[in-house]
C-alpha cells in the first residue's frame, strides 16, 4: 500500500518504521527535517520535509494515489486540517486522525474523519492499571471497531 503519514514525532516515526518493514510504500511529512533523525537508517520510505496540509508537499508525496493517509502530529488543527484535505479533496479511502482533545475528536467523528484520541485511551488504560482492575476498552474508528484489554494481577512482594 502507499501510505503517507503527515508527523514524524514518536508516534509517526514508530508508524512509519512498522510499516515500512511490512514492505509497505511509505512517505513520511514533517515540518522539520531534524525529526527524520528518528526513523533510523532501516527505514526505506521517503521523508519530505514541509507542512502536511500544503498541496504541492502532499502532491510530491503521491496523495493522488495514496491508499491511506494518517495525521499524527502534536497539534490538533493541523491533523484536522491534512485529514480533511486528504479525504475531501483527494479522496483518499481511509483516512486516519489523531486527536489529543477528546471533545474535538468526538465532533469531528460525528464529521466524518476517523478519529483515535490518545488521550482518552492512555487515561483509561492508566485508570485501570493505578486500580488494578482487569478492563476492556472499547474504542471506534469511523464505523471499525476495537478493543483492548488489560489484566490486572497482584504485584509479587520483594
């Protein structure tokens, strides 16, 4: 698949090595060229340093033919805005937003764009863990679904 992913943060740069070793054909976007220090000297994609939303950058990077597109860099607006344009104008069929702020991401799924808001999951699966309580997490992105799960289990005494 070729897959484009605006932000090479932890999370874009994790994206990015994962799927490239998958033999996908990957482009990663980053408004810093510094931060494609992080993806190694494994990573065999195409890095193109410029904003995710600007056309003639996701143009170099092939959206016209893209299979899938996520936005996970640090700001909301900008995930939002590229996942907007890569779904809307370049119809791009499966398009993936990260979204710090659970409220936006709520309103923005009601909108459409298939939103996974870190925030709430990382707080629930820490809820868990902080009560030792087993628990599953449901979560959706656009009409997909998943879960996960985790166990609690007594610590062993030192």
């Amino acid at each position: 698949m070729h897959i484009i992913i605006v932000g090479c943060g932890r999370v874009g740069a994790q994206l990015a090595q994962l799927l490239s070793s998958e033999g996908h054909n990957i482009v990663i976007i980053d408004k810093k060229a510094e931060a494609f220090k992080r993806l190694g000297s494994n990573f065999n994609g195409i890095s193109i340093a410029g904003v995710g939303f600007d056309p003639e950058i996701l143009k170099r990077a092939g959206i016209e033919h893209a299979d899938a597109f996520a936005a996970v860099t640090s700001g909301d607006n900008s995930n939002i805005m590229a996942s907007q344009i890569a779904k809307k104008i370049y119809n791009v069929k499966r398009v993936i937003t990260r979204i710090y702020d659970p409220l936006r991401a709520d309103i923005y799924k009601k909108f459409g764009l298939n939103t996974i808001s870190t925030t709430t999951i990382v707080a629930q699966i820490f809820r868990s863990a902080l009560l030792k309580e087993s628990s599953k997490l449901e979560y959706s992105i656009g009409l997909d679904a998943g879960f996960i799960e985790y166990k609690a289990r007594e610590e062993e005494a030192a």
